[in-house]
C-alpha cells in the first residue's frame, strides 16, 4: 500500500562511491550498506529520503563542577534516528571519540538492528565527549544528571528509552532513571534499560549481548558445517559484549586462543583461561598485567589463524587495511560497525563469513526490550525465560536473515539490512506522510 508515486531511482543523490573513503565518516559506511540494500529492494526515492535522515539530533552543552571547584563544559549528543516502529531505542556512550556524525550513525544502526530481530522500537543513540577513566564517580554522576535534564524532552517510555553502551553501565543508568523520576515527579522505571536488577533490570541483561553472539556463532557453525567444540576463538575487547560472549563460547566448548582490550591482547594456542581473565578485570577494569598467555599486538590479535574473530571494541577496526589479512572463517561483529563498507568486499572475496552487527549483537537490545516490557508490566521473568525467549529471537532472526541473503544471492549484511529497512519501510508505507 505504498502511499506515494515510484520515481525512477536515478532520482536518488547518493554520495560517491569511488571517491567517498567510508573509513572517514561512520554514519556514511553506515549509508552505503543501506543504499545497497535499498536499491535491491527498489525502494521509492521519497522514502529513500525519509529513511536517509534523523528524525531528531539534540547538541547540548553540559557544565559540570568537578572535584576541584572548576567547571567544566563538556559536549552531549542525543540522536532519535527513526520511530515510525516505536519509542526510540539506544545507548548513551561516554568517551572521547564522541562525535555527532558517529552518534547519528549508531541510532541508524539501532534502527535496523530493532527491525532485523523485530521487537517494535525505532533507533537513537547518545553520547558525551569525556574521558570517563579520568573522573571521579561524582563528577561522572553530575555530568550524567546534568545530560539527562539536558534531553529530558525526549526521554520517556513511550518516546525514548536508553541503555548502556562504551563506558557506561547500569549505575549510570540508575542516575539517569532517578534524574527523570524526579523530574516528571513519579519512578518511572521503563525510561531506561539495562538497569541493576533491583530496581526493575532484566535478570540475564548484562550478559545478553555477549549471548546473542555466542548464539549466532553456533547457528553459524552449524550453517557452515564446523562444530562447536575445539573451534578456535579470537575476542576484541573485553568490557560487557566481548568477555561475555568469550566465556559463553569457551562454555560451549570452543577454544578461545585470543583476547585483548584498551591495554593489551594476549594470545594461548592451548586456550585462554577466560573465567580467571574476568576475574581479574573484575578486580583491575583492564587486562593489562593479567600475565597469562603470550603478549600480542591489538592489530595482530584481528589477523591470527581462528575459526571465529569476535570484535566487540569500537568501530572501524577491519578496514581496507588489514581486511585481507583477517584469516577468521566467522566473523560475528560483537561491536556496532566494526568493518568499514569497504572492507566488506574483501572480506566476501576471501569467502569470511560475517554475522553483521545489526544482527550479531542485537541481543542486548532484545533484553532490553523484554525488561521495557517487564518495567511497563510490573511483572518480572526468570533468567531462564528471558534466556529461553532471547535463543528464540535470535535463532529465528539469524535463520531469516540467512534464507533473504540465499533467496537474493548476497551476504549476510546486505540481507540483514534488507530484512530491517524493508520492516521500517512497510510501517512507513502503512503510516504515510503527515502534513
Ligand atoms: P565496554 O566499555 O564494556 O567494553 C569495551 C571494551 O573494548 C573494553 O574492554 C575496552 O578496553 C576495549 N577497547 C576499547 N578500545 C579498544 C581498542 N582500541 N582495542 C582493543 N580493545 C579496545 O563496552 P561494551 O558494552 O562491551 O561495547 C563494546 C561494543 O559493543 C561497542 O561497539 C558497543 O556499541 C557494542 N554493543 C554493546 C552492547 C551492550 O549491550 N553493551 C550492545 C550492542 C552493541
């Protein structure tokens, strides 16, 4: 019921593709995956435009008063990208690589990735630019307040609910549900997700990210014809998704030969042993020092000969660089856009199978829904249920992706991204255009 005129899509102004270097400009990489996918779905140029554009970007200036007695102005970004599928879903990360263009392409991100695994949210993403490791736990505390007030127009259960995402965690997430509490002058506990459990977080939250990907690293196994036991693993980062998703799949019986964050990567051909490497970065927040295994470049621990590469860092670390040095036969994208646009065709060259983000790590964003959903509910799951109802989504999610990508003959990233848009466009479609 599509409700305008099909133009021909030589209407359509895309950036250009020989000369744009998408390792420049995230939200961009971010548009040319979604162009590929929208002109295979021949997607009308009117909704091209609508879908091509945030719904909302928020700039606020956020001054805080530290420790010392001085203020300090530091920038926040809060990005609503589209809610034509439901209230705005997404993280707010604090750190200095902060920049509006990434911030718009992580809500883009959160956009499809709601509509690749279809629970009914659109997509946001917020950060600020700070060094969260230089600050104390008040002045970070003030800073998160102080962000809250700044976007509380968006904010609501209904509108625009946030999670954690880099350097942030369910404290910060509990500041943020108090600051909006007191404003709109009641708790209100379904404004955010992935908060501590007592005060109305999902059982088995923290650890849902890192379970999607262990999840869609078997289903990847299994599609390929590998087994699960003794295939050999290699982690980038080692914070929420990454140390996770290593000790699942070292649970599952898969041999986890690499890990590494900020600090350091250590490499055992005989197996990490990934519950000790926890432990100790429970106690110091980085592996450095861990001494166990021998001691690697970040770069190197990408291009090591495994079965199965889980980057679950930052974004743009598999580039044109060092794409066709990646030996991995899977490679399940624990991050959000860990491989430049251009990468990918060097990657499906060399035959690597990649389980793209929208997809590898939406499981954070599953259980989160599920705790929204529990919050608005008043009535809370087992973690066996919310377990048991998470392997479904995404089972189901990663086959319906896998049988699009066999039925159009493209790879797993172009499929995913035309299972999410074509989603977001039919609800565009129904909805038409309000004037
Ligand atoms: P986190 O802050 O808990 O951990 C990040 C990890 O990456 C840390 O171990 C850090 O040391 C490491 N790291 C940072 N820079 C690095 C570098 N240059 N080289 C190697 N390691 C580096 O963050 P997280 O929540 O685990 O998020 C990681 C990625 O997963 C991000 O891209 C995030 O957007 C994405 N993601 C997170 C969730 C979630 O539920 N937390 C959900 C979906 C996607």
């Amino acid at each position: 019921m599509a409700t305008e005129l099909r133009l021909p899509t030589h209407t359509i102004v895309r950036p250009d593709k020989d000369t744009f270097l998408d390792e420049d400009n995230p939200f961009e990489a971010m548009m040319l995956r979604f162009d590929q996918a929208a002109e295979l779905l021949d997607l009308e140029p009117g909704l091209y435009r609508v879908l091509r554009n945030p719904e909302k970007q928020i700039i606020v200036s956020i001054p805080v008063m530290m420790d010392n007695g001085e203020v300090e102005v530091f920038t926040g970004y809060r990005v609503l990208y589209n809610t034509s599928r439901g209230p705005a879903k997404g993280g707010i990360r604090f750190d200095l690589q902060v920049t509006l263009e990434e911030v718009k392409a992580l809500a883009a991100w959160m956009t499809w990735k709601c509509a690749v695994v279809n629970i009914p949210f659109g997509g946001s993403k917020g950060g600020v630019v700070c060094d969260p490791h230089t600050m104390s736990a008040s002045e970070l505390e003030r800073l998160t307040r102080r962000y809250t007030a700044g976007i509380i127009n968006v904010l609501g259960p209904d509108s625009d609910v946030p999670a954690p995402d880099v350097n942030t965690n369910e404290r910060v997430m509990a500041w943020i549900m108090d600051t909006y509490s007191m404003h709109v002058g009641h708790t209100t506990t379904a404004v955010v997700t992935g908060k501590p459990v007592e005060m109305g977080g999902s059982l088995g939250r923290r650890e849902a990210t890192g379970r999607g990907c262990m999840i869609v690293v078997k289903e990847a196994l299994a599609h390929l014809g590998m087994p699960v036991k003794g295939t050999t693993v290699a982690v980038q980062g080692f914070g929420n998704v990454g140390s996770v998703a290593a000790q699942l799949l070292h649970a599952e019986g898969c041999k986890v030969v690499a890990i590494g964050d900020r600090s350091v990567s250590y490499y055992d051909p005989n197996g990490i042993d990934v519950n000790a490497a926890i432990a100790y970065v429970s106690k110091r927040r980085h592996l450095d020092g861990y001494g166990k295994g021998e001691v690697i470049s970040g770069a190197d621990l990408l291009t090591l000969d495994v079965d199965v590469l889980v980057p679950a860092a930052l974004e743009n670390v598999i580039t044109t660089k060092n794409a066709g040095d990646i030996r991995a036969r899977i490679i399940c994208e624990g991050a959000n856009g860990p491989t430049s646009a251009a990468a990918d065709s060097i990657l499906e060259e060399n035959g690597v199978f990649v389980v793209p983000d929208i997809l590898a790590n939406a499981g954070g964003v599953t259980v989160s829904y599920f705790e929204w959903v529990q919050d608005r509910g008043g009535y809370f799951w087992t973690e066996q249920l919310v377990n048991d109802r998470l392997r479904d989504i995404m089972v189901h999610s990663f086959q319906a992706v896998l049988s699009l990508s066999k039925q159009h003959k493209v790879n797993m990233r172009t499929a995913a991204y035309m299972l999410a848009i074509s989603r977001v466009a039919t609800v565009h479609r129904l909805r038409g255009v309000y004037a």
